[in-house]
C-alpha cells in the first residue's frame, strides 16, 4: 500500500466510533471458536496486508461479514459516535448548494425559461418550495449590502450640508476638477493621476468632436494641470533655469519674446545638466510683464500632474530652495491637527447660507467625525484641493542665497482649452469686458477688489485698452490667424448674467470694419498684443484670493434675478462682485510639417479658482462640443505632437505610463477566453504590449558596429541589398554580447538642427507620398555625413510621421519595418493590393508546455529519464529564430508563460521577422484631417539612416508597417516634421 | 482686401508663392537664420456658391464639384476662386465649365491682391534673434460662372 493510501484510511478511521470494531485482530480472536474454527481465514486477516481492521467490499477470499458481525455493542457509545455523523449528514442535506433550484424536479420539457424569477410558471405543487427558496436567496444576496445600508433616508442624504460632507469623503483619494459633477453627469469618468477626469463622453461623438475641433470649438477643463510659480530677479531667475533646458531643442525660458511675457513658451525640460538624456517632460510656461523699473520677475510652469514631482525638486536644487515656508495660518480656518489625516489640503471658503444652515441643526444627531468638524466650524466647500500632495507638505519653498521663491500653485487656477478656430469668438461672445461702476460706489470703501482699481485712472486706461484689443478679436475670423502663443490679459463680468436662454452657436460675425478696426486688426495679426495688455491681475494671490471669496453664489444670483422686473433680461447695475481677472492665451495648432498648418489653434482660459462652473456652463451654451482625455490625444495626434506621457519614453514618467499601459492591455488579453486570444507568437510580435525602445536601440547600436568592422575587413564589396540579411546574421550571432553589455540609457533626439538634417535626408513628401517637397541646403546623405551624425546622435530614437500609401488603419504598437529590395519592386510595378507578408511563425512553445505537462504528470509515476527528456527543447528547426534559442531555453521555468505570448527575456527584436524591425507606433489611426491611416511613433535613428542610406534614391524614406495582429506589411512613407 | 468675398483661400496655393519668397528671403534674413512659417491666408465666411481652387484635390474632382453645383445644386452662378498657383487652375475649370455646357455659361473674371503674413522664427534661439513678421502680397483671381438672364 502506497504512503497515500495509507493516509488517507487513517483520516477515514479517525472518527469511527471505536465500540466497534469490524475485522480487528482482537474480535477475530474472540470469534474463532464462536464461528466454527475457520482457522485458515483468520489466519489469512492476521496477514498485516488487513491489520488496520475492516475493508470496504467483499473480499476475495471469501470472508463474509457474518462471521465477523460484533457479539454486542455499547449502545451509548455507539450512538454517541455516530451523532456527529448524523448531524453532519442532517446539515448537508438541509443545506442548498448554489444550482439546487426547485425546477430542477421538473424534466426538461416541462421547464419553462424564467421560471427562476416569476414562480407562476411553476406547477402550483412546487411553488410554495419555490417562493421560500427564492426570499431565502435574496436574504443571501443582500446580505452584504445591508451591513452597510444607508442610515438616512434620500431626502437626509440629499441635503446640502451631507451631500457636501459626502462628496468631500469622495474626493480623498482622488480630486475633484470644479467641473466634476457636469463632468460626472455625462462622462466616463477615471481615476487618473491623483483626479477624477473625464474619459469620453457617454454619447457617441468622435467625429462630431473631429468635426468641432477643425471647424468650430471644442472645450476641455485642463485644470488637472500643475502651476509652479517662480518669484525672483530676472537674471537669477534665468541662470538656475537654465541648467534645466538646452538651446539645441529650441527657444528656452530665455527666449526675448517669451521673457517680455507676451507669448507663451513651450520647453522640453532635463535633469539640471544632463541633457540630452533624463529629460523630464515638456512644460508650457508663461512670463508675467514686467512692471516699470523692477527686475524682480513671476513665472507659471505649467506641467503635467505625473512630472510635478519631479520637476518640483529639480527646480529646489536649481534655485537652491529648500527652506520651506511654513503655510501662514491665515486663510486656515481649521487648524491642520484637527482635519482628518486623509483629507486633503484645503482653503475652507465659507458658504454664505446654504451650508450652514442645515448643519446647525443637525449637530445633535451626528456621529462623532462629523459634530468635530461642526465644532471646527461649517463644513467646507471643497473648491479645491490637490491630488498631488499631501496637506501637511509646504507650498513655498525660500531660498536665502538666490531670493528665489517657489510657489506650487496647483489647483489654484482653472484652465479651460478651447480648440478649434471659432474659439476666439466662443469666447467673444461669452465674455465681456467689466464694467466701470458708478460714482456713488467708487467713492465708499469697499472690501472687493474692483472698486478699488477703478479709483485709480492708471489701471482704467490699461483695462480699456485690454477690451479694446478684446472688442477687435471679434473681427478676426479664424483664431490661427494670430501670432501664436499670444497672451491677453483681461477683466471681465460674470459670464453668468448674460447667460442665454437658449443654446446657440457663437459664429464670428466678420463685417465690413471701419479703417480704424481695420487698422487695430491688422496690428494685432502681425504684431499681436502689445505688452502692457498682457498684464492680468490674475498674477496677484490677493486679488485671486478677493475674487475667490466674494463670489456671488448661485442661490444668490437666481434670487436677484428673480427681482429683475422684466423676467429674463440683465442685471443691472452688475453686482460689485461680479468682476474677475482672466487671462487667455493663444494655442498654437499644428506647426510643424508643410500641411494643415495650423490646425487646432486655439485658447486657453484661465480663472481664479472657485469660478469654473460659472464660466464654464456660459460656454457651453455657446455651442461648443466638450471633449475628455481621448480628445486631446487625438488632438495633439492630428496635429503630429507627441502626447505626453504617452509618447515620452525617455522620461520617468512615460515609463511608468508604458508599464500601466502594459499591465492594462495584458489583462485585457488575458480576461479572453485561451482559444480566442491572438497567437502574437505565430504574428511574429515580440511585444505586443510595450516597446523595448532600450533593447532596439542597442540592438541598432550594435549592428552598425558590426558592420562598420565588416565594411572595412571586405573592402566594401558587400552589396547594398544584402546589407539586411547580414545585419540579421550578425544580430543573431552578437545578440549574447549586447545582453550582457552595460548600456546606456536611449534617449529621444530633440536637436533641432539634426533634426532638420534627418527630415531633409528622409525626402520630406505631402501626406501621401505624392509630391516631393523642397528642402533647403541640405548636405547630402553619404556614409561619412551618417558615422558623423551617429557619433553625435548613437543611442537614440527620433519621432516620426508614418501615412500609409494604401489602405490600412495602423494601430497601437505596430511595428514600423525596413522593406527589402523585392518589396520595393512591388511598389513601383503598382500592384495594387499587393503588399508583402510576413510567412507565419511557428510556435515552438506550445508544444514545449504540453511537453512540461506530461513531464509533471509522469515525473509523479516516477518515470525520471521521460520527464527530464522532455524538458530538454524541442528539436530546433527554427530557422526564422536562430538566435532565440539560447536567452529562451534559459527562461523555460515556464510558470509565468501566457499562451500566444513570448515569454520575457526577449530574442533579436529586430531580426524577429522577414523584415528588419526599427520601431513601434505609439498612435496609430485613421486620420480624418489626411483621409489616410496615420502612425506616430518612433525609430531608432542608427536604423533609421542605415535604411535611408541603402535604399535607392527614388524609394528613400518608404517603410512597411505591419500590425501586431496581422501578417500584412503596409507601405507607409516617413516623414520627420520640424 | 476690401473686397466682400475676398479669397478665404483655405490652404490652397501655400505652396506655390512661398517658393519663389523662402528663396529670396534667404538672400536678406542672415546673418542669424530663420525658419519661414507661412500663416495661412485670411478666412472669410464663404457662401454655398463659393468654390476655392486648390492644388492639393484632383482636377477633376474640383470640376465635378462646380458643374454639380451648377446643375444639381440649382445656383444660376458660381464663383470660383484662386490664390497664388492655383490661379491657372481657377481659369482652367472655369473655362472647362463654359465649354461643356455648349456656351450656355457665361464668365465674368475679377483680380485682387491678398496680403499674406508669414513668420519669421530665429533657428539660433538665442535672445538677440527675435521673431519677425511680414506681409506679402499674392494675386488672386474671382471667376464668376453664371448662367444669362433670359431677356
């Protein structure tokens, strides 16, 4: 008998009742002389094969149970033994398991469809039974719920006092934007980077919001958006940061036009001087105009909520700040000990009326959390809060040695972007330029802001050229028609009091102007606007904080409005409350490349935080479409930037986007069922899910070693066309060596003038590859000119445009391929249709994981020399993957293999395939505005002009792309835009 | 420009004035270099009868457009209009219109001039190169395509 048969008898005799014993050594010895002396049986039990006592079945040998029945039994011990087995049977039997339903007595034919929910189907016996089955498993079911069942009813819920309490609770984790509820109402919503956004909107509206974005206006709320503000001398300022970015990617924080803060600035930001590798992110950022004979500065960074971090300490050492500045206790209403850990910072705004009401009444009954923040006082409004810090850190950091302070003011501005070229009269028609107030007002003192400034005559005529410039925005029709970048400052009224009655659309209304209007729009499509007008008092934290605090709230307004005695005309006089300082900034749309300049142009309004829902729902009003998070990747994909993080691999943060992203596809293709999944194994896809820009770029680095050594040991007889099947060669021998090199870090090449240089030699082409465009001085593309730019540039990836010259709709993570010389024959004979194939892959690891299979199940009936053998890999005939033996075998624990996916270390990526591979797509679509399949992404450069050098001078720059679900190489033509 | 329907020439002839100006504007703009960005030209609302020539869409397609709106579209004229290279365009669909429809169509041509901006960015963004701005002129050409009152 075998270890486990024994274990498992003495389990079973564990609980047998031991007044009984059937075939027991000991009652066969009393027996014997009783049965007649059947000496040969009792001699054979004594056998130690039956010592453990009685057996299940008849035996063999003919022992009956007769002869072995007890004399007698202990009736009390043998009833107590057998209770437990009663009750334990009683329980079982009482019990239903889950598909024990009352029509399961029926036959088939008799059982009707939703028996289960309306018993009246059922035959009258069985209803009863049915009836008490089906409340006992709904007691079941909602058992769980009930533990934490609403103690209040609707109406308590609803009221205003605990639906803020309820949705403060909500906000903990993640942030609400002031649009959150709109937002809620009518998108998906995610949890994302510390705020709840808005995916997409619930209704179908891809191609209308397209449709808004080239024609109209699309709105969306930005305010996730992080604003750092730097406070400081102009020149110290600029020197720390300037360890920060580089000239080669561009104009920096110094530019002229940026510095007189009359344009806003984009930059790709590095670690303090270590470009070009660890960059952060792009950042936009925007100076504050100068004032009159001062040389002390403000700027806003604006930054993505995933580099804030980042970026944040990178300026501290930059700036040398790292005192931080205690938060003055002021605007505090409840002291930090107090709050609850969890519950993020928060400048308490009081609620005139309507939140305190209702919560004075109700101390007696609440629990203990919330009458300790009645005693601390009402509760607050969250009007804003941060996603992205904790309440107890400091938000002004103070250097001593540069004065430089550091002001993280996130959260504390709304930012709205209207795309699209209608976005200036969207905003024409919303805003108006505030009003002067009358004598009577300005001569009292007054806590709001505004009376002040109309006092003095200074500010009144800067206001009035600020609306004059505003008023002549009207006459322009297209928003790309201004200089880009541009920056107004404004005031403005409270957009809420010429809310219409009814949704329109804000058309631009383009008249024949007067020659002075004439005059103003010319200058400010050439010159923009003029550097006083960019001033905006939304650059001072007291007057951001006045106009906060003396909103005029909602309640108040429809009240007021009540009044009016013509029902639905203005307010007038306006509220004094009801002046906010803006700022709107030109977008610049699409710049780069020779077409669709300038598409998705548009604004940016920015507002004092508390104001968003009352800006944005006039908006709204005027016919704009709003788009989420999907809208502005494919906003920034139309216009061919890369998104960020999306498209950002060299930064920290898009690395973690890649693995988030990873993670989220594999279980996407996990949560198929096996058999449906897509075999990326017989595809020939690596990675279907990331992209091992590290691995290609070394990959490529290494290859063109090679064959550098190769070119001067062969006195270059190697012809050009084969320069791809010995790249493999060579890749497939080398791939050991780069495994085990220390590398460094790829990087994204930003250069601006070797980016030039590499569009130029890639024979820059419209969308299609129809027409050639013309390039200016270019050198021309030989082998020195290339070992040249790969000293400089070695190691690095660059961003490309792929439109493909047939049809196909490239997707995520296709990959982009070098075509070999019979595929360009393909082309020029104008085949249509006709493209290359890749020749289906085997996969050599199905049959390996049966092979572990049966190596597990036989290893368990001891069969060691099968098991082992099995182990070893199959016969390798894998011609298409010669080099993906050796890492492969090594990486066979198996345990973690998904079927149709290449298990981790990774063979040649690049020689994977027929087709030589030199990148991935990041965003790949159907283009609406070209009107064909578009791919952004990105190529290794050594690959990049190693192609470009081989391929004959009329093919230059065509590539095939091929999606990681399809055997189907595409043509596409390359493109770099600068 | 003081024309009503001046040529809101949506992206037409971008290309072709901008050739013979990026080469002459690389003789005066040293010693620092410039990028050349090409603004687009001015937009004007345009009316269903308002047809503007590109170089980027097929001939044909643009003349099937015209002669559907002349036909099925029920419009007794049409304009057509042309910035920059695709004047020749303009004229050729124009006169490709009149003579498919046996002289029934009459045309009435009219020139203006647009002013266009183009930008000027410094490649050295260093501080002392600032960004510029200038006009420039092109030609333009309005055809009218219409059918004679019947006197």
């Amino acid at each position: 008998m075998s270890g486990a048969k024994v274990k498992m008898r003495e389990k079973k005799m564990r609980n047998q009742p031991v007044s009984v014993q059937y075939p027991s050594s000991s009652v066969t010895v009393q027996s014997s002389p009783v049965n007649g002396g059947d000496t040969s049986a009792t001699g054979k039990r004594k056998t130690p094969h039956h010592r453990g006592g009685w057996v299940r079945g008849h035996q063999k040998d003919g022992g009956g149970y007769a002869s072995e029945m007890p004399k007698y039994i202990t009736a009390g011990a043998f009833a107590r033994a057998r209770a437990a087995e009663v009750s334990a049977m009683l329980k079982a039997v009482t019990k239903t398991t889950g598909s024990c339903h009352v029509f399961g007595a029926l036959p088939k034919h008799m059982r009707r469809r939703a028996m289960s929910h309306n018993t009246k189907r059922l035959p009258r016996r069985l209803r009863d039974v049915a009836n008490r089955m089906r409340e006992k498993s709904l007691q079941a079911g909602s058992k769980k719920k009930k533990e934490q069942a609403k103690s209040k009813s609707r109406k308590a819920r609803r009221r205003h006092g605990n639906l803020l309490l309820e949705f403060n609770r909500r906000q903990r984790k993640n942030v609400w934007l002031e649009t959150h509820i709109w937002h809620a109402k009518r998108f998906h919503m995610v949890k994302k980077w510390g705020y709840c956004l808005g995916v997409r909107p619930t209704y179908k509206c891809y191609r209308p919001c397209y449709r808004a974005m080239s024609t109209h206006c699309l709105l969306q709320d930005l305010s996730y958006y992080c604003c750092i503000e730097l406070q400081g001398e102009e020149d110290k300022l600029l020197a720390s940061l300037s360890q920060l970015t580089n000239k080669e990617t561009g104009p920096t924080f110094s530019a002229a036009l940026c510095l007189s803060g009359r344009r806003q600035g984009s930059v790709v930001v590095y670690r303090a001087a270590h470009y070009p590798s660890q960059s952060l992110g792009p950042v936009t950022f925007l100076w504050r105009p100068r004032a009159q004979g001062s040389t002390h500065r403000q700027l806003w960074i604006w930054a993505h909520p995933t580099i804030k971090q980042d970026l944040l300490s990178e300026l501290q050492t930059v700036c040398q700040c790292c005192e931080a500045v205690v938060p003055p206790v002021v605007p505090v209403v409840m002291p930090p000990a107090e709050m609850p850990p969890a519950e993020v910072a928060l400048t308490p705004q009081p609620e005139p009326k309507s939140g305190e009401t209702p919560e004075a009444i109700q101390i007696p009954r609440t629990k203990r959390k919330r009458s300790r923040k009645d005693a601390s006082g009402p509760p607050a409004k969250k009007i804003l809060g941060d996603g992205t810090r904790c309440p107890s850190t400091p938000i002004t950091w103070k250097s001593s040695s540069t004065g430089i302070v550091i002001n993280d003011l996130t959260m504390e501005i709304v930012r709205y972007r209207l795309i699209g070229p209608q976005s200036h009269s969207v905003l024409a028609e919303t805003l108006e330029a505030a009003t002067d107030i009358d004598e009577i007002n300005k001569s009292q003192p007054s806590s709001l802001w505004w009376p002040d400034h109309c006092k003095d005559k200074n500010k009144i005529t800067l206001h009035q050229q600020q609306a004059d410039v505003f008023n002549t925005l009207k006459g322009i029709y297209s928003s790309a028609e201004l200089p880009s970048g541009t920056v107004l400052g404004l005031t403005v009224d409270d957009p809420r009091l010429t809310l219409p009655t009814k949704k329109g659309k804000a058309l631009p209304c383009v008249q024949q102007a007067q020659e002075v209007d004439e005059e103003k729009r010319r200058e400010l499509m050439l010159r923009g606007v003029p550097e006083h007008c960019c001033q905006s008092f939304l650059w001072e934290q007291s007057v951001r904080d006045n106009v906060t605090d003396n909103k005029i709230s909602e309640q108040e307004l429809n009240r007021m409005r009540s009044e009016v005695l013509v029902p639905g005309s203005r307010l007038r006089p306006t509220p004094l409350q009801g002046r906010v300082p803006i700022l709107l900034v030109h977008q610049p749309g699409k710049q780069v490349g020779h077409e669709m300049s300038s598409w998705g142009a548009g604004w940016d309004l920015m507002l004092p935080k508390g104001w968003g829902m009352a800006f944005w729902v006039p908006l709204v009003y005027r016919g704009v479409r709003i788009g989420g998070l999907n809208m502005s990747l494919k906003h920034s994909q139309n216009k061919g930037a890369p998104h960020f993080p999306h498209d950002y691999p060299d930064c920290p943060a898009g690395v973690r986007f890649q693995d988030e992203q990873e993670a989220e596809l594999m279980d996407k293709f996990k949560r198929r069922p096996p058999a449906k999944r897509t075999n990326y194994i017989k595809h020939g896809c690596l990675a279907p899910f990331r992209c091992p820009w590290q691995q290609l770029a070394e990959e490529w680095e290494l290859i063109t070693k090679e064959g550098r050594e190769e070119r001067e040991g062969d006195s270059q007889t190697q012809n050009t066309t084969d320069a791809d099947t010995v790249m493999e060669e060579e890749m497939a021998s080398h791939l050991d060596i780069s495994v085990t090199k220390p590398a460094s870090r790829f990087s994204v090449l930003r250069n601006q003038k070797s980016l030039r240089l590499l569009s130029g030699w890639c024979r820059p082409t419209t969308s299609k590859g129809q027409r050639p465009c013309r390039i200016r001085n270019v050198t021309a593309l030989d082998s020195s000119a290339v070992t040249s730019f790969l000293t400089a540039h070695g190691m690095s990836l660059v961003w490309v445009r792929l439109s493909l010259m047939s049809k196909g709709k490239p997707e995520l993570h296709a990959m982009v391929c070098v075509p070999l010389a019979e595929d360009l024959k393909l082309l020029s004979k104008e085949s249509n249709g006709h493209s290359p194939q890749e020749p289906p892959h085997k996969n050599h690891f199905r049959r390996r994981k049966k092979g572990s299979k049966k190596a597990a199940a036989s290893s368990l009936s001891s069969d060691k020399t099968e098991g082992s053998g099995s182990n070893i890999p199959p016969a390798t005939e894998s011609d298409l993957t010669p080099s993906a033996e050796g890492p492969k075998s090594t990486s066979q624990p198996s345990t973690a293999v998904t079927f149709g996916l290449w298990p981790d270390p990774l063979p040649s990526i690049t020689s994977h395939c027929s087709r030589v591979t030199l990148g991935w797509v990041t965003q790949g679509d159907f283009s609406l505005s070209a009107g064909c399949g578009e791919a952004l992404g990105f190529v290794s450069v050594t690959g990049l002009l190693n192609t470009l050098l081989n391929q004959p001078k009329e093919h230059r720059g065509t590539l095939l792309l091929r999606n990681p679900t399809s055997l189907h190489y595409r043509f596409a033509k390359i493109n770099i835009e600068v | 420009m003081t024309e009503p329907r001046n040529p809101g020439v949506s992206s037409i002839a971008q290309t072709a004035p901008a050739h013979t100006d990026s080469s002459s504007s690389a003789v005066e703009m040293d010693p620092v270099e410039y990028t050349l960005r090409k603004r687009l030209p001015r937009k004007l609302p345009k009316r269903r009868n308002d047809v503007y020539v590109n170089m980027k869409t097929d001939f044909r397609a643009q003349l099937a457009r015209c002669q559907k709106l002349l036909e099925g579209g029920g419009h007794r004229e049409i304009c057509v209009h042309g910035l920059g290279l695709a004047i020749n365009r303009a004229i050729n669909i124009a006169l490709q219109l009149q003579a498919s429809s046996q002289g029934a169509l009459q045309l009435a041509a009219n020139t203006s001039t647009v002013e266009l901006v183009d930008d000027l960015e410094p490649e050295d963004p260093d501080e002392a190169g600032e960004p510029m701005t200038r006009t420039r002129n092109n030609s333009a050409i309005h055809i009218k395509v219409f059918y004679p009152d019947p006197q």
